[in-house]
C-alpha cells in the first residue's frame, strides 16, 4: 500500500514551509473521505515525533474553505474546482 500523508519535519509545519504539500494532502485525503464515508482523515506525519495530524469531518469544510483560499491566491484553478465540488458533496 503506498504512504498517502507526507511526512514534514516539525520546522517545516511550524514555519508553513511545506504549505503546497499540506494543502494537496489535504484536498486529496478529504475528497477520498468523502468517497469511503469516513469520519476524519489523516493528512500529514510529524517526522521523528510520531504525530499524525488528523482532520475530523466536522472540520472539513473549513479546510476545505482554507484551501480553496490558498489556491486563489496561488492562481490554481483547477484545485479551485475540484473543492468547489467537493463542498458540495459535505
């Protein structure tokens, strides 16, 4: 089975240095939540802490809204799309 959740350093999550990656494995993980009914979903590791940050379904919306924001400002599209429809799945 292949690893879905990238695994950041915690000075990378503290700094947003890895926002592009967290914010795709957002996206991709709550659309496959969505899919398979889940009720939360992971979406990053914290190397050598053994953390997983973890999104439950109450949230995703939110994230969802967060990412979106994101993807605006980085004049990407067609992320913008595919959340929009997302949304509408919640």
């Amino acid at each position: 089975m292949t690893r879905k959740i990238p695994i950041i350093s915690l000075k990378d999550f503290e700094a947003k240095a890895k926002k592009p990656t967290m914010m795709k494995s957002l996206v991709s993980n709550i659309a496959e939540g969505i899919d398979d009914g889940l009720e939360s979903v992971n979406i990053a590791e914290i190397k050598n802490y053994d953390v997983i940050i973890s999104v439950p379904k109450t949230e995703w919306k939110p994230g969802l809204e967060k990412a979106m924001e994101y993807y605006i400002k980085t004049e990407e599209y067609e992320e913008c799309s595919k959340i929009k429809k997302l949304i509408k799945k919640l």
